[in-house]
C-alpha cells in the first residue's frame, strides 16, 4: 500500500532502515517494550549464572570452553537491555527482580541440572530456542524508527543466541549417543517445556498451563558444586613435577623450549575460570557492572586456555596428552571464600604488571623464541592481564578500604593458599613427563621441516 507518492530523488529513505508504510506499523508501546525487555533481560542474568555455577564441575573442556563465552554474552546482553531500560522513562530499578515469578520457577529447574546432557539441553534445547524466538517476534513487530535502538540491541542479541544454539546443538548431537542419553534428553526437556507453559513462554504473552510436574527446586537459592572436574581424557591432575613457571626464564633453555613453557602456562590457565565460577556465582548484590566486568575476565582466562589449546596444536600435541594441573581451583574453590579467591587472582595478576618481571617481559621472551603464535599469544595475554589487575583494583579496594590494605591482606591470602596447595602434591606420583614432551615438540618440527 502506497499512501502518497514521495520524490526521495531516489535516495532510500529513512536512512534505509524500513519503508515509509512498515514505519507506519504501531510497534510496542513503551511500556509494552519495557516489559518484554525486563523479561528479556532477567533471563540473559539467569543464564549468566547457570554456567557460572556450572563451569568448574562440568568435566568435557569444550564445554567449559563455550560456557567462559556464552556466559560474558550474557552478562554483556543484561548490560545492553538494562542500558536501553534506562533510557526509556523507566529508570533502571528492579532490573534484578523476578518480573514473573512462573519464569523464576522455569529457569530454577534449568540450574538444577544432575549431567552435561541435562544442562545443555535446557540451555540450549529450550531456553536460548525460546529466547530467540521471542526475540524474532519482537524483531518482526517492532516499529524500526520509533524503537530503533531497541531493534538494532535485540537483532545483535538474536545472532549471538542463533549461534550459540547451533554450539549447543552440535554438542548434544556428539554427546546423546545412545538410547538412555535420548531418553533422558526428552524428558528432561518436556520437563522444562512444561514449567515454560507455565509461564505462558518467554514473552507471557501465551495462555498459562499448570504444570503438575515435580519440581527438583525446593525454592532456594541453588547451592553449585564448587569441585572442579575434568574428563577421562585429562591425566594425572595434581602434577607439578614440570617447572612450566620457571623455563621460559632460564636463559640455559633452548628458545623452543621457552616458548613452549608460555604456551602450556597459558593452557593451564582453565583453572581461572574454574575459580572465577564460584566467585561470580556466589557473589551477590552486586551492580551488575561488577558482573559484567568479572564475566569479561573470566571470558579472556578461557581464551588463553584455548590459546594454549591452540599452541599445542600447532606444535602437533594434542592439547590433553600431558597432564594439566588443577590443584588451584580445586583448593580455591572449596578452602577460600569468593572474595578470597577473588583477591589471590588480583594479586597474582598485580604481580605480573612490573616491566621487568612481568607480562612485558614474557612478551619479550616470546618474541626471542622467534615461535610466531607463542609471540601472538602473549602479546594478547599481556593486554588482557593489564584490563583484570584494573577490575580486580576497581571492585576489591572498596573491600579493604585501599590499596595498600588491599595488598597486605592479599599477600597473607597468597601465602595461605601456598600452604593449603602443598596437600595436593600427594595427590600425584609426580612423574616426569616434561621432557617427553619437548622430545614429541621437536620430532614434530623436524617432521614438518622434512
């Protein structure tokens, strides 16, 4: 339908963004739209915190992998939709309350998950599926000019869910491999889908069904699982008979060996977000800037995890051959408190800020290797760590009054935690296997130079 020729000289009009008749359409209300958005927003904080709460027990590596990023475009999402709340008449209060008290329900099933299976099946067989239908239908109703800021936030959250789907259901398809895994995926899933109809769906705006399923949810706050696993591919956990810390130092080391030492120290770094979980699980009542900040940190902790994943696989090593020390997280994890474990990472990371025994100088030391990923890892590792000793600085000096409190009580923390990670070194016969592996690191080279 054509209302009135306008002469646009043939310029798209509208910045291009829709035709004058779809500008027409009403769209949501503000109120409509602040309503859906607190929907929107309070499942993207509820999700933060199911693979918070999950990541350090689930075993498979992969799946810690995707949950260290699926869980920062999450909080990332929250941040966006709160933002945009705030600037629509409705300042942004009540953000981090239950705006329907049948979601709350449907999403404390999710968390209750027993098995990788069940977990991912309810994030991403149901809730991110739902999610992103409800965002397609907003898409789809909503008028472009009026509410364009809106528009343009959810079709960029849209994307992020579709392809954080097509991860999950990729999983699942590795991972559902027999009858009783089928089994337990469809009804954990008809499970969860009834206490969505419950809530008449993500939007509400579906006719409510009584679901007369029994709910694993007692109504509490969930208590997680703090011990971190790893899966049957991880061997001898508790090692420390490799000096990864000290090689890349010693000048009397090839330069190969040196780089490879970066390479598995940044491997080894899965156990942050192992122990940064429980912190921004546990942690409550916080500005959610404190939870985007932390969701951020954990994310590039993940990735220098798979840096050395990937640094490995250049050097031809499977990145699980050789053991991978998890003592860390495991004694953070259930001997210290968030805000303990917290201020160690701080204080570690503070420690690797001087110019001379810092990140600066392991960049230097990779570039002397003249190994060109272990050079770019570190490169990026040392920008990441500068970013965390700021947010560490950022939300813990309010703790502790200032920073020189903040450091003292750091340093008494940093020794505590030495002395509890003496117990895990029994926990191992402590077999060499850093040579072996170097052996393997060279052979491979001369395979491919040959």
């Amino acid at each position: 339908m054509n209302r009135v020729v306008i002469d646009n000289k043939g310029i798209p009009p509208l910045a291009g963004i829709c035709s004058y008749e779809e500008a027409c359409k009403p769209g949501f209300t503000v109120d409509q739209s602040v309503n859906l958005l607190k929907r929107f927003n309070f499942i993207a904080k509820n999700l933060n915190q199911i693979l918070s709460a999950h990541l350090a027990a689930v075993p498979e590596w992969e799946v810690k992998c995707a949950f260290g990023y699926h869980l920062w475009l999450d909080a990332e999402h929250s941040a966006a939709i709160r933002k945009r709340v705030s600037e629509m008449r409705e300042p942004p209060l009540h953000l981090d309350q239950d705006p329907d008290e049948h979601l709350r329900i449907w999403l404390d099933e999710a968390i209750r998950a027993e098995n990788t299976v069940e977990l991912l099946i309810g994030i991403y067989r149901v809730i991110r599926p739902e999610l992103a239908k409800a965002l397609s239908s907003y898409i789809a109703d909503v008028n472009k000019i009026t509410e364009h800021p809106t528009y343009r936030l959810l079709r960029g959250m849209l994307q992020d869910e579709e392809e954080m789907i097509a991860w999950g259901e990729a999983a699942l398809t590795a991972l559902i491999d027999t009858p009783e895994q089928v089994k337990l995926a469809s009804e954990w899933e008809a499970h969860l889908r009834g206490f969505l109809l419950a809530a008449g769906g993500v939007s509400g705006d579906l006719d409510a069904v009584v679901c007369d399923a029994v709910p694993r949810s007692d109504g509490q706050r969930y208590e997680m699982d703090p011990m971190p696993r790893r899966d049957e591919r991880f061997i001898d956990p508790y090692n420390t008979s490799a000096k990864i810390d000290s090689y890349f130092w010693d000048d009397s080391c090839s330069p190969e060996e040196r780089a490879y030492s970066l390479i598995y120290k940044r491997l080894r770094e899965m156990d942050v977000p192992e122990w940064m979980g429980p912190i921004l699980y546990k942690t409550e009542g916080k500005p959610w800037e404190y939870y985007t900040d932390l969701s951020r940190q954990l994310w590039d902790e993940t990735r220098h995890a798979m840096l050395g994943e990937i640094g490995l696989y250049y050097g031809g090593v499977p990145f699980y051959k050789y053991p991978i020390h998890m003592g860390s997280s495991v004694i953070l994890n259930t001997e210290f408190t968030p805000q303990e474990a917290h201020l160690i990472l701080w204080r570690i990371e503070q420690s690797l800020m001087p110019k001379h025994t810092g990140k600066q100088k392991e960049w230097e030391i990779a570039k002397d290797t003249n190994n060109p990923i272990s050079l770019l890892i570190q490169d990026y590792d040392w920008a990441d760590e500068v970013l965390h000793a700021q947010i560490g600085r950022k939300w813990l000096v309010p703790e502790y009054g200032s920073l020189a409190a903040m450091t003292e009580s750091g340093d008494q923390a940093m020794k505590a935690w030495g002395e509890a990670n003496v117990k895990t070194v029994s926990w191992s016969e402590q077999a060499e296997w850093w040579p072996q592996f170097m052996d393997e690191i060279r052979a491979n080279e001369l395979a491919r130079r040959g």
